[in-house]
C-alpha cells in the first residue's frame, strides 16, 4: 500500500511592522526634495538679481552669461529684463555719469594732469579729486592761477547735468594755527566754499541750489600722513556729483506682486 505523502507545514506570516517607518521616511526624503528644490529656486533669483546690479552698474555688454546656466535661463532673462525696465532710470543716470567721466578723463590725460586730477564712479556717484597744489598754495584757501585749467572744464560738466553736487574740502594732519585759518577745519572749509563760488562764477548757468560746501578737515584721508606722498594725497578737494537714482533688485518682484 502507498504511502500517503504528507503536505509541507504552512508556514505563518509575520506582520510587516517595517512597512510605517519606511513609509514615514520615504514621506520625509520627499520633504527634504521639495525644501533643497525650494531655496535652490530662490537662489536664482538672488543670482539673476546680483548678475542685473553688475550689468546696470558697469554697463559692461556683450553676450549674457545666462545663455549656458541651463533649463532656467529664459525665466532669469526675463527678470534681468523686467529689472532692467524698473530701473530704466538707473542704468540712463548711470550711462551720463560715465560719459561725463569719459569727457573728463580724455581731457585729463590730454593736459597731463594726472598728478593733479582723478575721477571715480563709485556707489553715490561720479567723483572728482582735485589735489591741493592745483588749486592753492599750502596753508591758503586762495585760488592760483593753476585752477583757471580745471575750473572752466568742470563748470562746463556741471552745467550739463540736474544732479546734486557736493564739494569738499580735505588736509592732512599737520596742525595750522594763522589769524585766518586757525585750524584745519577752517582751512578745508574756506578751500571748500571758494571753489565752490569759483565754479559758480565761471558758469552762471549752475543752479546754486544744487550745489552745497563742506569743510572734513584732516578726518578723511585716503591715504596714510605718516609719509609726505600719503600726505600729498590727503590734501585735496573733491566734487561730488551725486546719484538721483539707485537701483534696486527687488524693483521686479515688487511689480509682480502689485499685478496679482
């Protein structure tokens, strides 16, 4: 008689408790996905913002260095061009102070008077350095015949623009104690104000409205008083043609909300 041929023992399933922490940490890697997404997104647009300053601010050209930043290139274009719209103004200022700069520079070099003149674009606006031995003799604010180079060609600038001007006056750290200047203060003050009405006397055209002195004394320097060449350099006056507009990055994402 055959032998009766037994069937394999059932076995029992066990739960599956690991299936809850797995599914809370895959829940969780999708939550980590979506945040990195996130501030990825917002760091474009601090880039788009920070490369639209640079190009506002130098003016520079040429082909956008957008074209190889990938699939989001066309959305960061189109906010360097909505920026570019909402700080027209900016970037239109920006261009006539480098003209001017340009002007000023090409005469400049044209008179040799590199020694004794410089320009500057910087964040509030064009400057102009004038060192002292172009305009006074030392320890006076009287104007010498020097000045008659530069005087008419920066009255002639000031008078092709609406922009705020601001002049003053700069010494080094050697005390002065005269019956007219009795300390520096004074002296960077008189040097301030009468180059001021020099220019205003040359063009009768300058809104004096625009225009205003002041006296820093020796607390500006831009170079070091320990040796007479950084002394040199401190001794100066300075034009400033000041900024009317500035340019903000978030100009577009303030348009943008207004429109919703």
């Amino acid at each position: 008689m055959a032998k009766k041929k037994h069937a394999a023992p059932h076995e029992e399933h066990e739960g599956e408790p690991w299936l809850l922490p797995y599914s809370d940490l895959m829940t969780l890697l999708l939550a980590l996905f979506i945040a990195l997404f996130a501030i990825s997104q917002t760091d474009q647009q601090k880039v788009s913002q920070l490369a639209q300053a640079f190009t506002s601010a130098f003016n520079m050209g040429g082909p956008s260095f957008f074209d190889k930043m990938g699939p989001n290139a066309s959305m960061m274009r189109q906010m360097v061009s909505d920026e570019d719209q909402g700080n027209n103004a900016y970037i239109q200022e920006n261009q006539q102070l480098e003209q001017i700069k340009k002007e000023l520079d090409e005469y400049i070099e044209q008179n040799k008077l590199e020694d004794e003149l410089s320009t500057e674009l910087a964040d509030d606006g064009l400057m102009i350095r004038i060192k002292e031995r172009a305009l006074f003799p030392s320890g006076s604010a009287e104007l010498i015949g020097d000045s008659q180079k530069i005087g008419p060609v920066v009255a002639s600038l000031l008078g092709t623009i609406p922009q705020r001007v601001v002049i003053s006056g700069h010494t080094d750290n050697v005390p002065i104690n005269t019956p007219q200047y009795p300390s520096n203060w004074e002296l960077s003050s008189f040097r301030a104000m009468n180059f001021m009405k020099f220019l205003l006397s040359i063009n009768p055209n300058l809104n004096p409205a625009r225009f205003s002195a002041i006296g820093y004394s020796e607390y500006r320097p831009i170079a070091d008083n320990a040796q007479e060449q950084g002394r040199s350099q401190n001794r100066r006056v300075e034009i400033l043609i000041a900024r009317s507009q500035h340019f903000d990055p978030y100009e577009a994402e303030r348009k943008a909300r207004g429109a919703q």
